[in-house]
C-alpha cells in the first residue's frame, strides 16, 4: 500500500511538472510547420515556372493559377503558423493543400494506410489538423489577441 502511495505521488508530481510544459508541443508543431512551409512557398515562387510544368504534368486544371496560388499561400500561410497568428483559420488551406498533395503528386505512391502514414504531407496534415483544433498555444500572437480582446 505504502508504494502505491508512493508511486501514486510521484506520478501526481510528475503530471504536474509536464502541465507547465503545456506550450511546448503546439509552438514545435508551429515552428516545424511554419518552416516547412514558408520555405516550400518561396522556392515554389522562385522558380514557379516549374511549379507550372509540374502541376500541368499532374493534369491539374488551370496549372498557372493553381501554381500561383499554392506558392502564396504556402509562403503566407507558413509565415501566420510560425507566428502563431489567426493559426486555425491559416491551417484550414495548408491542410486543402496536403490533400491535394497526397491525391495527385503522391497518387501512384499510395497503395495503403502504411504508406499514406509514411508520407511527410500526412503528418504535416495531422499536424494541421490539431492546430485547427486545440490552437496555437500560450505563447502564439493568437493567445496576446485573445487577451487583448478580453480586457478591452
């Protein structure tokens, strides 16, 4: 009884310590994120032509445009998910990419759930997809809005 009780303190002790590290994993998730894709958007912008040629080669209707758009909005987007700022709204069309992503230029690659979660565009979408929901965490400019707002 006397070690349960022990065990049982030390596990309280130790969910506590980890509380305090609760805005450590949405601000990774942010940071790898963000990286990811403000580095995929600019080198998409700086060579767009191949982007073009890529897109076209995939069958996508309106290659120049949607290569445009995808090129922006990675770089943009990435830029609000690194900051942390409107994070659940800027995840929304990151997470339409990876899906695009993952049905056209990885199409002939998935063949089943083993490999789909092999993909980097799966994690990025899961990744995105538990921004959209719990937020971007404490230390985010979403979280300073949020108290802004609320003294205001």
């Amino acid at each position: 009884m006397n070690t349960l009780f022990l065990f049982r303190n030390r596990f309280d002790q130790l969910r506590e310590f980890l509380k305090t590290l609760d805005w450590l994993p949405p601000l990774a998730a942010r940071v790898t994120l963000g990286v990811v894709f403000i580095e995929a958007g600019w080198g998409k912008l700086q060579h767009i032509d191949k982007v073009i040629g890529f897109f076209t080669a995939l069958g996508l209707p309106a290659p120049a445009f949607q290569a445009h758009l995808v090129a922006t909005s990675e770089f943009a987007f990435g830029i609000l998910v690194l900051a942390g700022l409107f994070t659940r709204l800027a995840a929304l069309p990151l997470s339409v990419i990876m899906i695009v992503a993952i049905l056209t230029a990885r199409r002939e690659e998935l063949r089943g759930f083993s490999d789909l979660a092999g993909f980097s565009e799966f994690l990025y979408l899961l990744l995105l997809l538990w921004l959209v929901i719990a937020g971007a965490g404490s230390l985010s400019l979403d979280r300073l809005l949020i108290k802004k707002r609320g003294r205001a």
